[in-house]
C-alpha cells in the first residue's frame, strides 16, 4: 500500500495549518523526503505559541526540522545543501510593523498590497478565525519584501543551522521558580519543570528539548493527578522533582535546583 494517502493530500493543501498537519502525518508514516522537499520554500505563516508568547512561523521550518529529524536518525549527514531560514516573529510586532509599513503607502499602492495579501490569505493560507489578522499582517510583509532571510548550512553532525542553535540558547535565559528540575545536554540547558500552581515542563525547541517534553507528557499522562495537583508541601514537590529526574536520566542529565543551590 501507498502510505503517501495519508499525507499527500495535506502536504497540497490550501490552508498552511493542514500542510504543517501534513508535515506531522508524513513523520508518522515515514514518508519519502520528495513529498516535503518543496515544503522547504513555503513561506506561508501559521501561528504557534512557545513560552507564553504568540509567534508566527513559515510551513518552511516545520518541514526543515521533520527533515532534520529524519535525517538526525538515520545518521547520514544532510545530503540537501544550504536552506533558507529566519526567526519566528512574535504576532504583536508583525502587527505593528506591517500597519507602520501600510501606513506609508499612497492609497493606490496600499489598496494593491492589500489585494494581493487578500488573495494569498485565501490560495496558501486559510487561517482560522483567531490568526487571520496575525497571517494578514505577516503576509503584507512578505509582499512588501519586508521578511529577512538567512541562507544557511545545516551541521553535518548536529543537523541543525547557526539560527537553530542560537534560538534554542536564547529560548532559556530568564530565571525559573525554585525548586525547579534543569535539564542539560551538550550544549546547554534544554528545560526546566517547575510548579506554576501546576507542573510547568518549560523546553526549548531543540531535538532534545523536544524527546524530554515527550517524555515528560507521557509521564504526565500515567499519572494525571499526580501532575495536576494543586501545590503541596515544599517537601513533596522535592520529591516529585527527584522521581521525574530519575524516570529522566537515561534521556539526559537532570539537575534539582533549591534555594540552596
């Protein structure tokens, strides 16, 4: 059987959220690089959250990083050369920049981007109700050629781009409550989990960032109160953060951290 059915359809579909769930649907039926390759000059937006902040990120990265993952298991370098690449840009400053950027238009030119936006909002992105002003405002920056991007190569051992790794050390850098439990790879600190009211699993978006919030959603899930509780005593959210430290330690190394610390 043709597992491509279950994906191909998606990965061409109009709306770039059913692409990016094409993405998802081709990772789970091990599909061939050829039906994502030319998701890697997607530059239509959807819009994600990450650390509590709305950010608008192209079809485009979500294929490089299902390539990168593929490819990072298979252990045979990135056989696909340079490829284009750019930060995800938050919702409020697309906003901003893209009313400033109309705003300076005469009325004749305004009207022209804003038709062209409008017809790329319907053939490439159909966003939901919630992100339509978010991918409007986005794409009024890409028709105005208002969009930086970087040409960059992907390590051959890591498979990541320079901007990869400088996204992920700078996912990290404010302070977390304590007592909370740090996780660490090779390059750094991955994540933390820490009590909000409830546990917070707080990782970046590296490869190993991502294998622990997995983890850790699976121990959630087999233990549903145990991480939906309410606070309890500061020696039992020790204890807590000792018990998942020790599920962790074959993922990677896991660190407690006390106001002694």
């Amino acid at each position: 059987m043709d597992l491509s059915v279950f994906y191909a359809g998606l990965l061409a579909a109009p709306s770039a959220a059913e692409r990016v769930w094409g993405v998802d649907r081709w990772t789970e039926y091990f599909g061939d690089d050829a039906h994502l390759l030319p998701l890697l000059d997607d530059d239509a937006p959807v819009v994600r959250s990450h650390g509590g902040r709305r950010l608008l990120v192209e079809v485009r990265a979500v294929a490089l990083v299902a390539l990168q993952d593929r490819h990072r298991g298979a252990r045979h370098g990135w056989p696909y050369g340079p490829v284009v690449v750019r930060r995800a840009m938050p919702v409020d400053d697309a906003t901003a920049q893209a009313r400033a950027a109309l705003d300076a238009l005469d009325p004749a030119e305004r009207d022209g981007v804003t038709d062209r936006v409008a017809a790329t909002l319907a053939e490439r992105v159909g966003p939901p109700p919630d992100d339509v002003d978010a991918c409007r405002a986005y794409c009024t920056l890409l028709a105005l050629d208002l969009v930086p991007y970087e040409v960059q190569e992907v390590d051959p051992t890591t498979l990541l781009t320079p901007l990869q790794v400088a996204v992920h050390r700078s996912q990290l850098v404010s302070p977390r409550p304590v007592p909370h439990l740090r996780f660490d790879g090779p390059g750094g600190t991955v994540g933390y989990l820490y009590r909000d009211g409830t546990w917070v699993h707080d990782l970046d978006e590296s490869p190993l960032g991502r294998d622990v919030a997995r983890f850790l959603e699976r121990l959630a899930a087999a233990q549903p109160r145990r991480w939906t509780a309410a606070a309890a005593a500061a020696e039992d959210d020790l204890d807590h953060l000792r018990h998942v430290a020790d599920a962790l330690a074959r993922v990677c190394p896991c660190t407690v951290v006390t106001d002694d610390a």
